[in-house]
C-alpha cells in the first residue's frame, strides 16, 4: 500500500480512538456533575462551571489527536 | 486543509520580518477595539451603560473567582477581564458571514501561542518579583522532600511548567481550528448536494454553527480561567520546608 493510504488509515484511525477516550472521559464527567447537583440542587452554577472546565480538557487532548489526523493527511 | 485563506491586505516587511497587515491583523485590531467599546461606557459617569458595564465586570470577576486568589491577587482582576473579552470578541468575529475576510483570528496558532506567552511571561515575572529567586526555585520541590526525591521532582515540575503554556495556546487554537475546519466541510457537501439532499448538510452546518458559537464563549472561558489559576499559583508562595 503506497504512503498515501497509509496515512489516510492511520488518520482515521488516530481520530477514531482518540475519541473513544475523549467520549468515555466525557461522559464520565457529566454524570459525575449530575449526580452533584442531584445531591445538591443549590450548588449547581458551581458544579456546572467545574464540569465545564473539566470537558475542556478532556477535549483538549481529543483535539490534539484531530490536530495529528491533519497532519497525516498532509496539507495543514 | 478546509480554512479561509489569509488575504495580505498591506505588505510590510520590517527588519526581514513579515509584519504585512492581513485580514486576521485586522480582525485583531478590531478584537481589540471591541473589547474597548465593552469597557468605556464603564469609565464614564454613572449611568445605565455604566451599569450595564459593571454587572458584565462583576459577572466575569465571579466567574473567575474559584480559581484566581483572595485580596492579594485583586490586581490582576483587570487584565483577566480583559483576556476574557479580547480571546472572547477574536473567537466570535468569526460568526460574520463575510466571505473570504472574517475567520476566528485565534484560529492561527501564532495568535493564540502569543496570548499564551504573553500569560506565561506574566506568572513567570510575578512569581520571581513575589517569592524571590529562592522562593521560585523553592516552589519547585514543595514541603519536605528529601533531597533524592528533589532529583526526580525538579526536571518533572520543570517540564510540566513548561508544558502549560503550550497546552494553553494549543488548546484554544485547536478548538478555534477544527470548529470551523469542520463547519466549511458542511457548507462544502451544502454546495455540492442535490436540492433534495440539500436540508441535511444545512441542518447540520446549523447545528455547528450554534455548538461554534458556544465553544468560542467556552473557550475564552477556560483559557482565562487557566491563566487566572496560573497566575494565582504564581504568587503563592511555598509551602514551608
């Protein structure tokens, strides 16, 4: 398979688990802020506030992983 | 690979640097400008924009309070209000629909490492002024280590310093970058489709235009929060030892 190819597959590829740790650690944080504002419906602006910084950077690294994926593709 | 090209309005070369003037150097300026306009009516007498002014200030400053410092570090409340609202204003000019000139000025890496620099250079040079060379390098090994744990400590806090200003600029310019690699792939398959087939793409290019919009309030967000938790760590001092 010529260089190419490789590449597409491997960007693909690289996206693909990348976000598989991305979703799960995502998801992970969001319950855990429900559940915190479940037990606490009063400290919702803050728990929300801290979910929020947390998904940023978790997505961080997703993004990273996407940042990568287009350099292997080759143009950017 | 997908991105609104920059187009050199007025060349400029000073010193054998390029410093030609570009839609993205506009779009900063009137980032700027913006935040600006935001903050006069403030500074002038009392009045309903001053108001106005003053619930936005006060608004951010709680925001940002959980991570910035108590009273000692009250001084910098100005400048993180001012990240807040420039990172804020670049990343949103590029919701005008103009073709081929208004794109996210931090959607350029060299932008967003300057803003990350210039909060780097800033903790740097308030830690030193703050705790003393001594205290700076204290920082590094907190409490009682022993000294062969300090071997191991030291160039692990070193890098994990360094990192942060880069994972800073990296991640406000990656979120700028993809969000709108992603919502010109939409608009690409939008001019390509077929009239029935048009609704999705367009749907779709919606939807991201509304996730863009809230990811640049988001990312302002953050990257002032982090530089506000950066800053604070900064000016505290060390742990004892």
């Amino acid at each position: 398979m010529e260089p190419e190819g490789i590449a597409w597959l491997s960007a693909g590829l690289c996206m693909g688990l990348a976000v598989i740790g991305a979703g799960y650690g995502i998801g992970r944080l969001v319950a855990a802020a429900l559940d915190a504002v479940a037990r606490q419906p009063e400290a919702q602006g803050g728990i929300q506030r801290l979910m929020l910084l947390g998904v940023a950077f978790v997505e961080a690294l997703c993004l990273y992983a996407l940042v990568i994926a287009y350099m292997l593709v080759g143009k950017e | 690979m997908h991105e609104i090209p920059r187009t050199v309005l007025f060349p400029l070369r000073v010193f054998g640097l390029d410093l030609s003037v570009t839609n993205e150097v506009v779009l900063l300026w009137l980032a700027g400008a913006a935040t600006v306009a935001v903050a006069l009516p403030g500074c002038r007498r009392r009045g309903p924009l001053q108001a106005v002014f003053e619930a936005l200030l006060e608004f951010t400053t709680r925001q940002l309070a959980p991570a910035g410092g108590g009273a000692g570090a009250r001084f910098l409340a100005p400048f993180l209000v001012t990240l807040f609202f420039f990172v804020l204003f670049s990343n949103l000019l590029s919701v005008v629909p103009v073709p081929a000139f208004f794109k996210a000025a931090t959607a350029n890496v060299n932008v967003t490492a300057a803003l990350a620099v210039l909060v780097f250079v800033l903790s740097q040079i308030l830690d030193f002024r703050h705790n003393g060379v001594r205290g700076y390098f204290r920082k590094f090994c907190p409490g009682d280590t022993p000294v062969w744990a300090s071997v191991f400590l030291f160039p692990i806090e070193l890098i994990s310093r360094l990192a942060r200003p880069f994972s800073l600029a990296f991640r406000l310019f990656a979120n700028m970058f993809a969000g709108h690699a992603v919502l010109l792939l939409f608009l690409t398959l939008l001019a390509g489709a077929r009239l029935l087939l048009a609704p999705f793409p367009l749907v779709a290019a919606a939807a991201m235009m509304f996730f863009e919009i809230a990811v640049c309030f988001l990312q302002a967000f953050v990257f002032t929060i982090l530089a506000a938790l950066y800053l604070r760590e900064a000016l505290e001092p060390g742990h004892g030892g």
